[in-house]
C-alpha cells in the first residue's frame, strides 16, 4: 500500500475570484499531455474548461511516474475552490485512480476594511486505494496548516500576504509571456511556480511538508517563523525500522490500551539523538523519562526513578510509540523466550548484516541469531562461569535485533482444561459405610473380643461428612464408641484397682487423641469441598483426581486464579505474577502440580504483537 502523497496544492478564493497559487511537484506531465500542449496555436490561449474536464475523465488514470498529472491548474482552481457551505469540514473526492482529501478553511483577512471572506484549501492528492487510516491522517494534517494560517492571519496578517506575492508573480508571469507573444517571438517564459517557490516562504514549507512526507513521514516545520507544526504518519515513520511494514494507528491505539506497568520500553533511536529533538522548555517531563530510561526497568520502576506519575508514563510511552521512537517490550531478563520473527528480512544481502557487524565487530548476525531458531531464553545462552561483559554483550545485541524486529518474545499462557468426564472422587461408599455402623451397633457385650476390634478401628480416619453439620450416622457412631468402651470396662476388668485406673487414663487420651484428628480431617476436607464448589460438576471431579487438590493451600491459590480468570489463556505468566503478587517459582509449582487440567503453551503478546507483525 502506498501511503506517500502524489501532489500538494493550495488553492485559494475570494472577492477577486478562485486560484491556484501553488502546488508540488509541478514539474511532471505525462507524454500525451506534453505533446497535447505542443500543438496549441499561441501560447498566451487559454484553454477551455470544459475540453479539460472531459479529456481528464476520458483518462484511466491520472498517475504518472508516482505524481500526479493529467490536471491543469485551471481544472483543479476549480475543483477546490469549494462553497461556503462546504468549509471548515472535511472534503473527499476521488476521481480515476486519484483520491484528494483536504480542510477548507475560511477566514477573514485581518487588514481588509470590507470584512469580506477568503478561503484557501490546501489539498493532499493520494492514491485511491488508500486506507481510511492514511485518509484520515493526511486530513488531519490538511486541518492543522489550516488552523496554522488561520492563527497567522489574525496575528499578522501572514496568508493575505503571501497569497499577494504568490498572485503578483501569476501576473508578471502571464505578463512575460504575453508581451513576447505579441512581438511574433516566442519567450522563454520562467517557470511560475519556480518564482513562486523562491519567493514565498508558504511555498516553501509546503515543499518541505511533502519531501518530509516522502521520506520519513516526520514534519517538524515552522510557519512564519512563529507556529511549529510537528506531525507524524505512522505508516511511513515506522517504515523506518521496517521497510514495508505498515502499522496502522488503530493498532497502536490497541497497544497503548493493553499498557501495563509491567512492561518495559525500547528506544528505537539514541537517547542523547531524541533529547536533541526537543525543545528546551516544552518536554521536561520527557526528558526526565529518557534520563532514567533503561530497558531492564519496567514502567512502574522508571515512573518511580523519574517521580512521575504512571499515567503521565504511559501518555509519554504512547507519544514515543506513535511517533516511531520507541516500542513496547517486556523488560530484559534471563528468563524471557525469544525466537526468530517469521518475518524478519535475513537473506544473504539484507544490509541489516553489515549495520551489525558495524555494531558489534568480530560478529555473526546469523551465528548469533541460530541460537533463537527456536524458542530460547536468554539463561540458557548464559552460564555463571561466563564473565559479566559476556553477559553484558548477549544482552546488547539482543536488544539490537529487538529494535529491528529480527527477534519476538514468547509468554507463556495457561488454559483451563479438564477431562471431559471426570470419575468423581474415591470415598467410601454410603452402604459400606451404612454396614459399618450397623456393625458397631451388633457388638455383643460378652465378646471383649469384638470390642478390642472396635477400639483399634477406632483409631483409623473416619469417613468424611458430606456436609458441614454432623450426620445422624457420625452421631450414632459416637455413640456407639461410647456405649462399648463402657461395656468393655465392665466386661475386662483387671482385679487390681491402680490397673483399673491407669488402662483407663490410657483410653480415654487414645480416644480424645482419635477424636481430634477426625475433627481436623473433617474440617480440611469441609474446606476442600468448599474450594471445589467454584468448579462445575465436570471439572470438580477432574480438579478432585488431581493430587495436589489435597492440599489446602494450593487448592486455594489454584481456585483463586482460577476465578480470577487467569486460566483461559488471556494473560501470561509475567502478569500473573505482577498482579498477584506472586514468586514466578511459586506460579510453576503451581502449574506443575495440577498439570493434568492445565494446558500451557507459548505464543505472543497480542497487546504489542501489532508493533511486530504484519496482521
């Protein structure tokens, strides 16, 4: 998609009628046109309006070598010079393969006693097939010289002298060319908009506008040595690190969206070249982030170190972003994943192999780039042994292959995935349990053997209750352990009274100490069941099979992420753990010990993914 313009004009009209004073390139005609204007009987005619307008639409395209042609200054004077009704609002109009957009603007000149009206229009021509984003932006660079002039004019009267030069060198033009017309001689007639373009310094920043344009997509002018226009297209600026790549404003619309004090920022050019950018009063806060700038630190961190606020962190990373002088990353560290971008331009000729082996001398861009071949983090190219400097250098030219967009990190994501038909947990069957009550219940008084039975089965863990109030069979059974121990009292007593005694201090702590475990059994498994109930009977059974579900503490860190939302592969580790506040070891336990209903995978970040990746 072609996002540079074919042709800038300025046209103007008022009480003394409708021009077009400038426009540029000017100097690019087409074989036909200039053959078409050799065959004229003078050259002072004037041609007819209506023979241009009809041999323009008899033309399939009014594109030539890149620029615009096919129209006289007589025909587009005409087209642009718009009603009243039509000023101050945005105008569209696309013939052939040509698309011109623009602002009218009206205004009232500041030295004219008669209070009459005067508008001018200066119009962006462009491809027809342009996006909406590229219309719109050359739109709202259109609005903004208008409001440029405009304040201008009311201060000092700038656009109504300009507009008299730029008439005034019209006429001595036409003048020249009449007077030797009349003798018989053909003159050699200066070339109106080169005199316009020495003179006029509005025709001067127009061409610098549309050269800026053309190359960098970056304006930065001053009108009338007063007003500074700084305006960017996002479509070509950010060409500049990645030729070809077009990223539409929406997308860092999205990004900018997606900020989160986690991530980290990339200055695409040299700090001390960006603070040269700057005026010296109009960017302190600016300036104050790039002095603190560091790619390590996340946003939070450089908020703090640069006593900022982070919202106004996040409007000066935006700022950067838009204009192509930064991008968004996740701060440098041993443990992020990078593999190669799939469209990362590394054939043999790619001048990118020369920049870094300026960079980084006695080095491989493809020796150090096979080691990202496939998903790697930067610990495993790293050992302790390894000199800090070594270390120090791997990160250096990782960063350098960000900036170019040669690498892409991977995070890790987590997805909720259970069984389909989970067996539900194994328990003791109710009718075992039933026969096991009943069973306590037939002791025969007279058989100390069935009671001694009893007592060691008592010291086992009981089956658990269903629900947080005591069933009507724990009660029973309780009262079952009871009325035996009492019988087996009776029943075995030895015939000294200190034996008597002592056998039944021993029980009764055997007994409380049995007691108290199946209390703390019931109340950690009360406290699972609860946990479990934020799943669905499916996922219950499955998260119950897992045997880390035993344990309260992971249970409840699982469940807790879980309902958070954490678990449907939305949000990566790193923001887990920044907004949970969790240790990243403690987050992979975690995972690690329910890996039987989780799925984790690796992909990017969709919230930058746009800065990387053609979509």
């Amino acid at each position: 998609m072609e996002v540079n313009p074919l042709s800038v004009i300025l046209v103007k009209s008022d009480s003394k009628g409708d021009r077009l004073l400038f426009r540029y390139p000017y100097n690019v005609l087409p074989p036909c046109e200039t053959n078409r204007q050799k065959v004229r009987k003078s050259p002072y005619s004037l041609p007819s309006n209506a023979e241009d307008l009809q041999s323009t639409a008899s033309q399939t395209s009014n594109i030539y070598q890149g620029n615009l042609s096919g129209f006289t200054d007589d025909v587009l004077s005409t087209l642009f010079a718009v009603k009243q009704e039509l000023c101050n609002r945005k105008f569209e109009l696309k013939v052939n393969d040509v698309r011109f957009v623009s602002h009218p603007t009206l205004m009232q000149p500041k030295k004219d006693e008669q209070k009459s009206f005067i508008l001018v229009n200066i119009v962006f021509a462009l491809h027809a097939q342009a996006s909406y984003s590229i219309v719109k932006c050359y739109y709202e660079l259109s609005k903004r010289l208008g409001i440029a002039l405009f304040y201008e004019e009311n201060r000092a009267g700038y656009l109504s002298d300009e507009m008299k030069l730029m008439v005034k060198t019209h006429d001595e033009v036409a003048t020249i060319a009449e007077q030797g017309g009349s003798n018989g001689i053909t003159p050699k007639v200066p070339s109106v908009f080169d005199l316009v373009l020495e003179r006029s310094s509005l025709a001067q920043c127009l061409k610098t506008i549309y050269h800026d344009l053309c190359t960098t997509g970056l304006l930065n002018v001053t009108i009338n040595q007063w007003v500074t226009l700084s305006f960017c297209l996002p479509q070509k600026a950010h060409q500049f690190h990645k030729k070809g790549f077009i990223v539409e404003p929406e997308a860092i619309d999205r990004c900018l969206e997606s900020l989160k004090p986690y991530h980290g920022m990339l200055l695409l050019v040299d700090p001390s070249e960006l603070l040269d950018c700057f005026p010296p009063s109009g960017a302190r806060m600016l300036i104050q982030l790039i002095e603190v700038y560091n790619p390590l630190k996340s946003l939070q961190n450089m908020a703090t170190d640069a006593d900022l606020a982070i919202e106004h962190v996040y409007q000066l990373v935006g700022h950067l972003v838009y204009w192509a002088k930064a991008t968004i990353i996740y701060p440098l560290c041993e443990t992020n994943v990078y593999v190669i971008a799939p469209d990362a331009p590394l054939h043999i000729h790619s001048p990118l192999v020369e920049k870094f082996k300026l960079k980084f001398p006695r080095m491989s861009l493809f020796e150090v780039i096979s080691d990202f071949s496939l998903p790697t983090s930067i610990g495993h190219l790293t050992t302790p042994l390894q000199p800090p400097a070594r270390q120090g250098r791997l990160a250096e030219m990782v960063l350098w292959m960000l900036q170019h967009h040669l690498l892409m990190q991977l995070h890790t994501y987590v997805q909720f995935m259970p069984t389909e038909h989970g067996e539900p947990p194994e328990e003791v069957p109710e009718d075992q349990q039933t026969e096991f009550d009943a069973a306590d219940n037939s002791i025969s008084p007279d058989d100390d053997l069935h009671a001694g039975s009893l007592l060691s089965m008592s010291s086992q863990p009981m089956p658990v209750p269903n629900t947080s109030r005591r069933s009507l069979t724990d009660e029973h059974f309780s009262e079952s352990i009871l009325d035996d121990s009492t019988v087996f009292e009776n029943i075995a007593a030895p015939p000294s009274s200190s034996h008597k005694s002592n056998y039944s201090t021993t029980q009764s702590v055997s007994l409380s100490t049995d007691a108290g475990e199946s209390l703390g059994s019931a109340e950690d498994e009360e406290k699972i069941k609860e946990l479990l109930m934020a799943f669905n009977e499916p996922e219950r059974s499955a998260v119950r099979q897992v045997p880390a579900s035993a344990n309260i503490e992971d249970l409840a860190l699982m469940v807790k992420l879980y309902q958070a939302g954490y678990f449907k592969g939305n949000h990566h580790l790193e923001e887990i753990i920044y907004f949970e506040n969790l240790r990243r070891s403690q987050l992979l336990q975690l995972l690690d010990k329910f890996k039987d209903v989780l799925i984790i995978y690796e992909t990017e970040d969709p919230a930058i993914a746009n800065l990387y990746t053609q979509t």
